[in-house]
C-alpha cells in the first residue's frame, strides 16, 4: 500500500498523456504485478476526508463482504 496513491494518479496521467493504454488500468485490477508509474510527492495533498463518504464505505463492505 506504499504509495497508493501516487501509483494511483501516476496511471491516470500515464493514461491521459499516452504513455500507457487504458488496459493497464484493467490489468491493475487483475491479480499479479504491473508495473505502474508513481506522481511526484509535490503538491499532493490530502485536505479532508468526507465524513458522509467514509460512512457509505464503510457500510457498504459490511454488506458485500468487499
């Protein structure tokens, strides 16, 4: 989970510029390892959480299980 989020933007400006197909995003679900471009740490910031969006979660994987 280190760097989870910078992977996670990583791959989405991949995808948006063209250095990466949008399968890639498919696969990143898949099991196995694909190798996913980290974003700068610089100017990523987390200022809130939503405190309405984590309750959705939160009950939501209660009742999938997932």
């Amino acid at each position: 989970m280190i760097h989870q989020i910078r992977k996670m933007v990583g791959l989405v400006i991949a995808i948006v510029r063209g250095f990466a197909p949008e399968t890639t995003l498919i696969e990143a679900f898949q099991k196995g390892k694909v190798d996913i471009p980290r974003a700068p740490a610089l100017g990523l910031l987390l200022e809130n959480v939503s405190r309405s969006y984590v309750l959705y979660q939160l009950n939501h994987y209660q009742i999938t299980g997932g």
